[in-house]
C-alpha cells in the first residue's frame, strides 16, 4: 500500500481529536444523559488525548517501516476501523440521545469515515489485509485502545501536577 494512503489516517485523526480537545471536556462536565466515564479535568483529558495520537502515530511509523510485520498491519487497520465505530459510538449516538452536538461528530462524518473508509477499501483491495482480519484487528484495537483510556485518564492525574 502506498504511504500517503496510510499516513492519510493520521491527519484525519490529528484533525478529530483537535477538535474534541477544544470542547469535549466542557460538554462532557455539562449535566447529560449519557456518562461514558467519570468527569475529568482539561488536563487529564489532553493527556489521554495525547496518548491515544502519540500511540497512532506510533502504530503508523512502524507499519509504514515494518508492513510485512503482521502485528503492525493488524494494529494500524485496527486502528483506522475503530475509529469509524468510535464516530458511531460515543458521538453519534451521544449526539442524538442528548439532543446536543457531541465534539468529534463533525470532524469524524467529514474527515474520519471518508478517508478510514478508503484506506480499508484499499487495503482490501490490495489483498494486504482480509476482511477477517480487518474485523478482528478492529475488534482487538477498539478494545485496547477503550481500555487504555481510563489508565491514561489516571495517568494524566497523577503526572500533570501543576
């Protein structure tokens, strides 16, 4: 697969969390329906936010480096799916649930489903990765990634002290 097409995902991502950074945190403090976890501070926020971009870029570079190590490809296809389920949910559904926009919605419709799309589309098409593997490497990469965001939540807390 060509580079440009994979580093592609990184500006849509860098772009998405761009825009969570500015108002997410702000939303999410404001009473709703929908509490994914508990309140956090702009700082533990931006820490887990940087976490979860500095961990994709990661994923990217060796991918691009290394794309005949398997566990590469499976975490950057991974990656580039779980970000479309993570327009669905938690922005999407948050969005029409507490009849408020929920930041990332805009920028995952316009940036992230278009461009993760292609980059699936074309990897399929390419024969580099199976559409079994694209399931699983997502299904995997959406759960580690979930689960790291509450320890890099943590993290933020702990580190940023001032």
């Amino acid at each position: 697969m060509n580079s440009s097409i994979i580093i592609l995902f990184l500006f849509a991502f860098t772009i998405h969390n761009l825009e969570e950074a500015v108002w997410l945190t702000r939303q999410s403090s404001a009473a709703g329906k929908v509490k994914m976890h508990k309140a956090v501070t702009q700082d533990q926020f931006l820490f887990g936010l940087f976490w979860v971009t500095g961990f994709a870029y990661l994923i990217t570079a060796l991918y691009i480096i290394y794309p005949d190590v398997a566990l590469f490809k499976y975490a950057y296809f991974g990656y580039v799916g779980g970000m479309i389920f993570n327009i669905i949910f938690p922005h999407l559904i948050s969005t029409i649930i507490e009849r408020c926009y929920s930041p990332g919605l805009f920028t995952g419709l316009l940036v992230i489903v278009p461009i993760d799309s292609l980059i699936m589309k074309t990897g399929l098409a390419a024969n580099v990765i199976s559409a079994s593997e694209l399931i699983i490497s997502t299904i995997i990469a959406g759960v580690v990634i979930m689960a790291s965001i509450p320890l890099s939540f943590k993290a933020g807390k702990k580190l940023i002290t001032y």
